[in-house]
C-alpha cells in the first residue's frame, strides 16, 4: 500500500498546488480520521462537518483506502513511519530532480503531531504544512512545518480558542 499521493488527487491538495506561484510538487496523505488520529475532534465537534466524506472521500474505495492506511497506523505505527520515510525520502529526491519545490501535507483529514516521530526535522529541504485543532502544537513545530490553528466555534472547544497566542493566523 502507498501512503502518500503526488498526483494531487485530493480536491483540497489540488486547490492548493494550483493557487502556488513558485513551480512545487505536493505530497499529500489522507488517512480516515478517527478520535485518536484526531484529538481535538471531540471537543471540537468537528466530526459532523468532517471533510472524510467531501470531494473523492464519498465513494467507497477512497474512503477503504483511507482506512487502511489508518489501520496501518493504529497496528503497525513502526512500519507505517518506515514507509513513510521511505516515500518522502524519495519525493525529496523527485522534486530536487525536477527542480521543484516540494510540499507535503501529511494532515490532509488528521491530526498526527508529525513533528514527535521527526519527521519535517528529517527533511529539511521540504516544506510541511497542516492545520490543527490542537493548540498547543502552534509555534511549536520545525521551521520547515507551518501548522496553522484550525478554528471551531464549539462552546466545549472555547478553552483552545482563548488559549491561542494573538496574532497567531486561524
């Protein structure tokens, strides 16, 4: 199984590689979100609105694919960063190959802290970026990992929204 998609084939990657100024590539990883990949999505109560089923996520063998890439994560979260590294490892050489910038977004429907398994820190010639619900993840990520806070305006998530730094984009 291939975790990362390079084609963007996700409607929200595809968005984002066509507004890009500067000639870039795009990695993306789309897993299905749960409570644990997701950790802000309860409090959040963001899983109703959840953009799992949006765009390709509707049909079945999209939505089968993403969850066995989740699986993969939850039973063999060694072997899953090993493929991981493997497959950025050669994206960083394609891009460079094609002299390209390359992005990845690893959180296209997740939130994993990326940053705790070292892997932006592992490449440092790409550019990693994400949202999260998490707001203690923001300003705490490499140089090489924008992470932008993913608003909700929940009551039961209004504790995160006050704690996030001013300034700070949303």
């Amino acid at each position: 199984m291939k975790l990362l998609s390079i084609n963007a084939s996700n409607t929200k990657i595809k968005k984002t590689q066509e507004k890009e100024f500067v000639k870039t590539r795009l990695a993306s990883l789309s897993l299905y979100p749960d409570n644990i990949i997701c950790p802000g999505s309860i409090a959040a109560k963001c899983q109703d609105g959840c953009l799992v089923s949006a765009g390709r996520g509707r049909f079945d063998n999209v939505a089968n694919a993403r969850r066995a890439k989740t699986d993969f994560w939850h039973n063999d979260q060694a072997g899953f960063l090993a493929q991981l590294r493997k497959e950025l490892a050669n994206f960083d050489k394609l891009c460079k190959r094609q002299a390209v910038r390359g992005v990845v977004r690893l959180n296209t429907i997740s939130d994993i802290a990326w940053e705790n398994y070292d892997i932006p820190q592992s490449f440092p010639d790409l550019t990693f970026y994400d949202y999260s619900k998490r707001v203690k993840r923001i300003g705490k990520t490499p140089s090489n990992y924008g992470l932008m806070f993913s608003y909700s305006g929940a009551p039961s998530y209004k504790k995160q929204v006050e704690q996030m730094p001013a300034g700070y984009p949303m």
